[in-house]
C-alpha cells in the first residue's frame, strides 16, 4: 500500500505544470530620475519674461521625465 500512495504522489507531481522562471529587469540608472520641476518664481508679481521663462523649464523638465519613460519602455520592450 505506501508503494501505491508513493506511486500516486509521483503522478501527482508528474502532472503540475513547471511555472517559468520570473525574469527581473531593471532598466539603466539614467532613466530612473527626472530633472526637477523648478519653483515658482518668488517675487510677488513676476513679470511675463520671467513667467514664460519659468514655464519654459518646467516644460523642459517634463519633457525629460516624458523622454525617460519613453526610453524605460523602449528598454523593457527589448528585453523581453
């Protein structure tokens, strides 16, 4: 009798699937921060040369995280 349990254990396991192996990517160091979003100018009425400035560089600043993660996608898309 244990010969059959043992028996029946190895159908078992015989029959499970194997899962894959799990594969862990991390992309490059370059893409994993973003330039900082500059502050808003501090005087109390900024002029609109130092506004558009400002929005300038807080554009520049999303475009480069916009870019990184364009960039991560690419990389992961590749690695696959």
């Amino acid at each position: 009798m244990p010969l059959l349990a043992l028996f029946g254990l190895f159908l078992l396991t015989a029959c499970t699937e194997i899962p894959e192996p799990v594969m862990v990517i991390r992309p490059p160091e370059q893409f994993r921060e973003c330039e900082d979003v500059p502050p808003k100018p501090e005087t109390e009425k900024p002029t609109p040369q130092v506004m558009a400035k400002w929005a300038v560089a807080v554009w520049f600043a999303g475009e480069d995280c916009r870019s990184k993660l364009r960039s991560t996608w690419d990389f992961l898309d590749k690695a696959r």
